[in-house]
C-alpha cells in the first residue's frame, strides 16, 4: 500500500486492512470548495490566491509523479480551519503514459472550471470559460486573467508562476471565509428515533 504524505493532498492516519474491507481513516478537513461556493461570499483575490496556489501545488506534485487525479472539482478539494487546502479522492489518480503527457491537461482544465465557480458560483451553460459580473472581477484582474490562462496552459506547473499567485502565499487569510463556510454550510445528517 502507497501511503501518500503530502501537503497538499489529503493525509491517510490510519490504514486498517481488514478481511473483507477496508477502512481508512483520513484527517479532519471540514469544508469543501463546494461549500465555499455555496455561501453568499465571494472571495477575494488574495482567498482565491491562496487556494488556488495550494491546489496547483497538489497538482504539480501529481504531475510530477506521472500521476493525474481526472475527477478534480469543488466536492474533493478540502479546507482545514487553519487555511490548509487539500485534493482529496487520490483513488482517481491513474499512471499517464509518456505518450499520452502531451494530451491536453484534464486536470489543468477543471481548475478552470473550479476557479470560475468560485469567483462567480456557477459554470457557464455553454461550457465556456469566463466571467460575467466585470464590476467584481475585471477583466484586466490577476484572477480572470489567471481563469483565462486556464484554457490554454499545458501543465499545472506552467499555472503555477501566473502573477495572481503571489498573492497566495499566506494561508491565513482563507480563516474567515472558512469560518463562515462552517456557520452556513448545508449539513446532510439524519437522525431517526
């Protein structure tokens, strides 16, 4: 069994290997992305910074490893309290083949998509990438710019220098927006009598 340790991939505690299952034990990461989108907030450039600076180093790390994850979206990148952002899911990652690494970034293009659900909460119907309110995000912005570049760049490492992401260096700031993910994410518990 590979045990990953990485940073900016969700950490395994503790492997139990059972008979006939198995049971893994991940650290605590209350929120998604997908909660972040959810609440009425918006980030700010320097929230969007820090998050997307964690998740390209994920990626990179993935890439660099021959590995792509090819199910990333908002549902399996986690948040801690402390600001840490994590790719979850690695039972996606599947081996790329040296003849297939000049194919067109999968993992690179859903960033995008998940990059424009969190500055704007929805996707585009058309599947085109973009922004529509320019009044919160111009379009001369590090952040529609770096979206932009999404479409276009061939690896996540090549994403990784974009000038948007020197803003992202300070894990602090994603506290109070997620915080108040907490207070206002939707909760699926059921309890019966």
């Amino acid at each position: 069994m590979v045990v990953y340790d990485i940073p900016t991939l969700s950490r395994l505690l503790k492997p139990s290997l059972p008979r006939h299952r198995s049971t893994f034990v991940l650290e605590y990461m209350p929120i998604s992305l997908y909660q972040i989108v959810e609440i009425a907030k918006y980030p700010t450039e320097s929230e969007l910074a820090a998050i997307l600076r964690q998740v390209l180093d994920g990626l990179i790390y993935l890439e660099s490893e021959g590995l792509e994850h090819g199910s990333i979206n908002c549902r399996n990148i986690l948040l801690s309290t402390g600001g840490d952002v994590k790719i979850a899911n690695q039972q996606c990652c599947e081996k790329t083949e040296k003849t297939q690494r000049n194919r067109e970034p999968q993992d690179v293009r859903a960033l995008g998509i998940i990059t424009m659900e969190l500055m704007q909460k929805y996707t585009q119907d058309n599947g085109a990438v973009g922004v529509e309110n320019l009044d919160r995000w111009p379009s001369d912005s590090d952040a529609v710019t770096f979206l932009s570049e999404t479409t276009s760049a061939a690896s996540a490492r090549e994403l990784r220098k974009h000038a948007l992401l020197r803003h992202g260096d300070q894990k602090d700031v994603l506290m109070g927006l997620v915080s108040l993910a907490e207070i206002c994410a939707r909760r699926y518990f059921s309890c019966s009598a």
